[in-house]
C-alpha cells in the first residue's frame, strides 16, 4: 500500500505550531517540533525512495552549500558537534520538503484547509490541561500577567500562528468579520510586542493592495522586512522611542529598565559579530555558527536565535542577498494572476511568515517557510 506522504507531511506541519511546548507536560520545553520533524524526514525519505529522484531547485544548491560549510565548522570546532548534526539534518529536510512541494501543488491547500480547526482545538485543549497540570509559563505566560499562548511554546509563535487560524479562516470561505475579531481578541490577550508591527501590516496591505502586483513596491517592501532587525541592530542604543510600544512597564530602554530591549538586543549582537567579519561576511558559514561563537556564548543577554541578522551570519552576505531577491521574484510571480480577494488572503499569508523568520528566533522555521515556498502553487 501507498503511503499518501504529502498529506501526513502537511498534517506534520500543521500540529507543530499550536502543540509547539505540550512536551512541558514531561519537562521538556519545545520539544514537540524536534518530533515532527523526525517525522517528516522519515516521511519525506520515503516519499524520496517512492521516487529516487531529487527536483533541485535554487534554494536546494543554497542548503547544499550550507551543509558543506557546517562540515568544514564542526570539523574546525566553530560548531557544536550535536548542534551541528541537528542542523544539518533539518536542513536535509528542507531540501527533501521543497522536492515535495515542487512535484505536489496541492500540499498549501490541505494544510489551510485544516488549520484554523487545529488551532482552535489546541488552545481548547489546552486550557484543559492547565486546569489539570497547571505550572508556570504553560499557556499562561509571564506570570502574574497571565498572557495567554495556549500550547505555543512562545507568545512570539503564538502571534504568528493566530495570523495563520486567520488566514485558513478565510481560505475556508468563513465570515471575515469574525474571523478578524477572534484574531483581534487572541492576539490582544497575549499582549506581544509583534502585535503593532502585524497590525500595520494588515493596515498596509489593505490600504495599498494595488500596488502588490508592482514589482519594485514589493520588492522594497520585502528587502525592508527582511533587513530591519539588522537595522534595529545597528543604531539600537538610539531607538528608545520603542518603549511607547512595548506592552510591559519599562523604565529605561536598555537590558535594567526594558524587556524589548532585551528581545531586540541580540539583533545588536548580530550586527556587531558582521561588522567586526569584515571581508568574511560575504562568505557562508552554516547554520549554527552564530549561536556557536565567543560573543554570543560569552555574552549573559543573548541567545541563538536572531532572526535575519543571524542568517546574515550564516547564510553569508552574497547567499542571503540572493535568496531575499528570490523571495521577492516569488512573490511577484505569484500575485500577479490572482484576483483582488485572493491577492489579499495571499499577502496575509506570505508577509506575516517574511516578519516571523525576519524578526523571530529562528530563520530557518520550517513551518513559515513550507507557508512561502508552497504558495507558489496559492
């Protein structure tokens, strides 16, 4: 019996998010996306022995390149030999994802297709659970303020991830007007500081749907998004004015006085590892350097994940340069040839996963990117 992969692959990808951090439940946070991806690679390997044969495509070469680099890294001990392997396997899985999605171009839409009920059924679920194994920072985070999160292991994934309810929500021709005031009154309850950065976004891609289909206005807006933590990075000692937007009571804007500070700050870190590389940033150096190096390991307010700053690092400047611009030609190929209704849903899909890889922990989150590659076929 044929095994039907691209529908578990797509079933994979869809609980990974809204059961993200059920593994608290056994003292391991976040450990539910480490088992759907050994899932998916399983799966996908068969899906690649059903057919021993590989669709390369330009992101294929760019993971290749980024495997050999990892290598030669943990050979010279610039990377963790567990971490390493870790990401090289992930990235492995990437290259066996976008094979999948290249042959199947109906994988998108079961996965919106179930979304949203997944999604509600998990944060039902989870409030069961805390009533019967209520402990700290499980759905309930941050204390006494009592955010909720449900099952994500992170209010930033939370956010995102309601984003993605909202956007199957219209795939599924439900009622717009309510499936925005659920989205509104989710995101409001976990009080993340991500929330006015989607809400103008929502702002922007109403206000200037005509423009989408131009190429130079999407094209700036993507570069825009992808390089504004490195930004941030830069000149973040000058940018105290984001305390007005942060949703917990700040004193100052620096590591004593601010929690964005401190979510902003390895954005900082990021920028200053580049500009001390010099001539070497150009260069790729694998996913994992980053997190592996004296100034992130020796520094008590960073942690690995950086967003697009990291994957500068890793990618290298010349490789991360081409894979923005690939994104950016993706994307105008593909709204080109949708109606004005369809246009809409497409960039509330696409533009939410640019932020959350750009702004998030990690670059390479499988799952927002599955949502861009596969909208190829939207």
């Amino acid at each position: 019996m044929k095994i039907n992969v691209v529908n578990i692959s797509s079933w994979l990808l869809i609980i990974t998010l809204p059961f993200a951090n059920i593994t608290k439940l056994i003292g391991i946070e976040d450990g539910f996306s480490r088992v759907t991806i050994a899932l998916l690679m399983f799966f996908l390997s068969i899906n690649f022995c059903q057919k021993l044969k590989i669709n390369l495509t330009f992101l294929s070469y760019v993971f290749f390149i980024l495997i050999s680099t990892m290598i030669l890294n943990i050979a010279l001990d610039n990377i963790v030999f567990t971490d390493g392997l870790f990401n090289i396997f992930k990235t492995i899985v990437f290259i066996f994802l976008i094979d999948i999605l290249d042959r199947n171009d109906h994988i998108l839409h079961h996965f919106l297709t179930r979304y949203y009920q997944v999604y509600l059924f998990s944060l039902f679920i989870s409030l069961v659970i805390y009533l019967l194994f209520p402990m700290p920072e499980f759905v309930f985070y941050d204390g006494s303020e009592n955010r909720f999160g449900g099952l994500h292991f992170e209010l930033y994934n939370f956010m995102f991830s309601t984003i993605l309810f909202y956007v199957s929500w219209l795939y599924n021709g439900r009622n717009n007007f309510v499936g925005f005031i659920l989205m509104l009154v989710l995101m409001l309850f976990a009080r993340s500081n991500i929330f006015f950065l989607y809400m103008l976004l929502f702002i922007l891609i109403y206000l200037f749907r005509g423009f989408l289909i131009k190429k130079y206005f999407t094209s700036l807006i993507i570069i825009s998004i992808v390089l504004s933590p490195m930004l941030i990075g830069l000149f973040l000692d000058y940018l105290g004015i984001l305390n007005q937007l942060s949703v917990r009571s700040v004193s100052s804007f620096d590591s004593n006085g601010s929690a964005l500070y401190i979510r902003l700050y390895p954005f900082a870190l990021a920028a200053q590892h580049i500009l001390e590389s010099g001539w070497a940033a150009l260069l790729p150096m694998g996913i994992g350097y980053f997190e592996n190096s004296e100034l992130v390991i020796n520094d008590p307010l960073s942690y690995g994940g950086t967003g697009s700053p990291k994957a500068v690092i890793d990618l290298g400047i010349i490789i991360f340069l081409f894979v923005t611009v690939f994104i950016a030609k993706k994307f105008h190929q593909n709204i080109s040839g949708l109606t004005d209704d369809a246009q809409i849903i497409y960039s509330i899909l696409f533009f939410p996963c640019l932020i959350y890889i750009s702004f998030g922990a990690g670059f390479l989150n499988i799952v927002a990117w599955f949502c861009i590659l596969a909208s190829v076929n939207f």
